[in-house]
C-alpha cells in the first residue's frame, strides 16, 4: 500500500512524510492583505511575524536563517532545537524546584520503592531522586531524543538528496536546492516544538515509557504535576506518590532489563533504515509545473509529489515498538496496582485519569506521532496490563517478571489480541526448560555483573 505526501519529514502508520508540516505547529502571521509567495511551502513560515507589512524584514529574516542553518553536526541542529523547546516551555510560568520540593520527590520515590518491593522480585532502579523543572527536562533528555529523532532525519534527509533523477533536479532549479539545505533546520523546528510542548505536559523521566534520563536517576517535574492535581478530588500528596510509583517502576523494569532500551531504540532505527521515496510520476509533475506560479507550486505540494510504502521490515520495526512500548506501560500498570491495592484509596481513580490521559493522546502517543510517525494505539496498553495481570494471577510474579529474560519471549501482537490466553498450555513452556527459565530468571534478578 503506498501513500501520495509531499517531500520529508515525518514517517510512520498514518502519518505523511512532509517537510511542510514540520512547521505547522508555528503560529502564521494574520494576512496583510499581500500574498506571500511562498504560501504552501515549508518557506511559508520562516516569514510569519517577521515585519509588520506584506514584505519580511529581510535583516530579520537572514538572522532567522543564519540560527537554522548554523553549522552542526548530524542532520539536526540540536542547539537550535533545545533553545527553542526552553522558549517554548517558558511561554508559561517554569520556577526551578524548591529544595522542599526535591526533599518531597526524594520521599515519594523513597516509599514508592518500598511499596513495589512488595509487588516485583526486581529490584530497586534508581540511584537518586530530584526534581526537574520543565527547563531542565528537556536538557537532561536531549541525548536519549538525539538517539531516537536523529535516524529518521538521516534517512529522510539522505532520501530527499537520492530520490529526484538529475533531469527532474534541474527542471525544478533552486527551490528543491533550498529544500534539501532547509530539511534539516526544519526537523529542528519540528523537534524543538514538540519537546517544548512535551515538557509542559510530562510528569516525570519515564511518562513516554523510554528512560529519558541517565541510568538510575529518577525525576519528577512538580510544577505539571500539581498542574494535573489541580480540580481532582485527591490531595496532591497522593498523586506525587502516585506518580512516583510510576517512575521507580520504569526504573526497576529498565535497570534490570538491560536489552530493553537498546530494543526499543532499535526499532526506530530498524524503522529508519528503510525509508526510500519512489519517484515514479515524479519528473512527470515537475515538468509540467511552472516554477514561477506559487499557485502551481502550492498545489503539487498539496497533492503531494512522491509516492511512499512501509516496506514488510518498516512495519514489523513499527509493530515492535508498539508492542514493546504498550508491555512497558502494561507492566507498570500491573505492579504499581498491586503496590497500591491495599495502600492507597486513591490509587484506582488515578489509575483510570491515567487510561483517560493516554485515550485522549497523553505525552507518548503525541511525542511518537510528531517526531517519530507512530501512533500508538490505548487498546493495546489495557491489553499489555490485562495480560501481565492474567499471568501474574495463574503463574505467579515470578513467571509474570521472567518473561522480560528476552525479547523472543515477549508477547506478540497476536498475544495482546487475546491477553488472557498469553502462555496457556503445555505449548508455553516448550521455548524454555524449567531449569533454564530459573537460571535465566536468577541472573534477571540478580542484575548484570559488576
């Protein structure tokens, strides 16, 4: 199945490939009444606000582009990106963490841990507890985005450059020159917006269901979270700790699954590697466009100029992180509600505001769809909670936790569609030998070697 998109940027499920919508998330400036010439291209909002009439500031304007154009290493300019995610989270209210504050998440995490020795063999993850203003999230995240955004940028970068034949490159002349500089810059503006709307919206370094953070430091960000307590009928204590055991919980999974991350990561690469644009129809279009008419160029735009298809290996990649990323949230669910089940009243109305969050696109579902492509589906995370659940209460934590020994043996797509019938039969047990599944299990728990 191949879909009609205009020129890179974004891939995945539903979602086009376009340079053009990299910037949408900018606001456009009020019509002057002039038509902008670039109206429709990615152009068109490098010269929104800039001057007060139909013409931009062209000093303004040079400035603009000189910051997104600076030299940098790699496909994007993270230094541009990360300033304009740090504007774009100080458009509201941003304190630093008071020291009362990080002695409060130093507390939550500290019990949140000893709830959830309770409910998991795992042990403890984290190594220290503080408390991140939305400024310094974003910071302290930067390198695990790099490793997540930067694949697909290359790949759509270098597909841009290799997919037009040197007929169609020279018929389209120096707009598709300036489209191959810009893609870049323009991916940076994509992801500095989405980590500055990001960072409002999370509540800790895991709320993505990727360890954002450096190993074994959990992090909370007070000021979303008395954000989200404001209006609910549970007092912001509860939901900080709510909120913690969410965290340490990814801290314990990540910590002592030390093949997890890497798969997950490697998804995405998997994913990347494969983007290829087809010209068919391609030299066709561009022949008969006048380069002149911004009407004519607008509309092929639209219409979109090259044709795209997953290939069998883009979505297998696809499908796996989504699995993975919908097991992670799954088991959290699981073992957090068991830690709380006889602990906090509270727990069950949180837990629901949780689902509603993430039904109604939360930060995962948004963050992935933005700068990866993938939509993640809620009806698989319920899945993935229900069937750690079903395991735990037929085979015990023990066999609920060893399944993270490896990957070959996490659920499929196909297990989620029936998540109480995950590992039932004799059949469940034929990958692995009793006494290979507990030596396996022992060094899980144990963690990997000093």
């Amino acid at each position: 199945m191949s879909r009609r998109v205009p020129v890179p940027a974004r891939v995945g499920d539903n979602h086009a490939l376009s340079t053009l919508d990299l910037m949408d998330d900018t606001p456009a400036r009020p019509d002057s009444g002039d038509e902008n010439p670039f109206k429709g291209t990615p152009f068109e909002q490098l010269f929104a606000g800039l001057g007060a009439g139909g013409m931009p500031d062209l000093t303004a304007l040079m400035g603009q582009l000189q910051h997104l154009m600076a030299p940098h290493d790699g496909p994007i300019n993270w230094e541009y990106a990360v300033d304009m995610a740090r504007k774009g989270a100080a458009q509201q209210p941003d304190p630093s963490p008071t020291q009362q504050q990080k002695d409060a998440v130093a507390d939550a995490i500290r019990l949140a841990d000893h709830w959830l020795d309770q409910s998991t063999d795992f042990p403890s993850g984290v190594t220290s507890a503080t408390a991140w203003s939305r400024a310094e999230w974003i910071v302290n995240t930067t390198e695990v985005w790099k490793k997540l955004v930067e694949p697909i940028a290359t790949s759509a970068t270098q597909s841009l450059g290799q997919a037009l034949p040197e007929e169609a490159r020279a018929m389209a002349g120096p707009l598709l020159g300036m489209l191959g500089k810009a893609t870049g810059a323009m991916v940076a503006t994509q992801v500095g917006s989405g980590l500055g709307t990001l960072a409002g919206e999370v509540w800790c370094a895991t709320d993505v269901g990727l360890p954002l953070s450096a190993p074994g430091k959990a992090a909370l960000i007070p000021t979303n979270i008395a954000a989200f307590a404001e209006g609910l009928d549970v007092d912001e204590s509860d939901v900080l700790l709510y909120v913690a055991l969410r965290e340490a919980a990814h801290q314990r999974l990540f910590a002592h699954v030390p093949w997890l991350a890497d798969h997950l990561l490697g998804a995405v690469t998997d994913y990347a590697r494969g983007i290829e644009i087809n010209t068919s129809g391609i030299e066709e279009q561009l022949r008969g466009m006048d380069m002149s008419n911004p009407a004519a160029m607008q509309q092929a735009f639209e219409g979109g100029l090259v044709d795209l298809a997953n290939s069998p290996a883009q979505q297998a990649a696809l499908e796996r992180l989504e699995v993975t990323l919908a097991l992670v949230e799954g088991w959290v669910d699981e073992v957090v509600g068991v830690a709380t089940a006889e602990r906090m009243p509270a727990a069950t109305r949180l837990h629901e505001l949780v689902r509603r969050r993430r039904a109604a696109g939360g930060p995962a579902e948004q963050t992935f769809a933005s700068l990866v492509g993938l939509e993640l589906r809620p009806r698989r995370l319920r899945d993935a909670s229900t069937l750690w659940g079903s395991l735990r209460t037929r085979q015990g934590p023990e066999a609920r936790d060893g399944v993270w020994m490896h990957p070959d043996l996490l659920p499929t797509a196909a297990d989620l569609d029936d998540p109480l019938g995950f590992r039932e039969g004799a059949e469940a047990t034929e990958q692995l030998s009793a006494e290979e599944f507990d030596a396996g299990l022992r060094d899980l728990l144990d963690g990997p070697p000093e």
